[in-house]
C-alpha cells in the first residue's frame, strides 16, 4: 500500500522541485526511476517498499518519519 505518495507531493513541490528534478536526485543515490514511475507514487498508482522510501526521504532531505506525517 502505498499512503505517502501526496505527502511526497507536498514536499516536493514545498521545495520547487519538479517530478523531473525529483527523479535526477533519485537516480544520483543509485536509485534508478523515471518521472513517470515518480508521478504514479504520487498519485499512489504505484507500491513503494521501504527501501524507496528511505531513497525518497534523502532525495528530500527530510527524515523517513516525515513522510509519514
């Protein structure tokens, strides 16, 4: 189940990245998505394991327990 996907929305768009600029930072920590595979997280089309989610939290730069929030 995927329940983080608006939250990862959110931030991304608080800090004006683009879903684009969002996967680049992704794909830098060896975690290879496209914007496309990042917008149906989004819009929790697509499951996230806990490992995508620590990958996202960092690309953020926020702690794992945010996303959540």
């Amino acid at each position: 189940m995927n329940v983080i996907g608006p939250k990862i929305k959110k931030l991304r768009e608080a800090q004006g990245l683009t879903q684009e600029a969002l996967a680049v930072q992704c794909n830098a920590l060896k975690w290879d998505i496209s914007r496309g595979t990042l917008a149906k997280i989004e819009s929790k089309v697509r499951r996230i394991n806990d490992q995508e989610v620590a990958l996202l939290a960092k690309a953020l730069g926020v702690e794992v327990g945010e996303l959540y929030v």
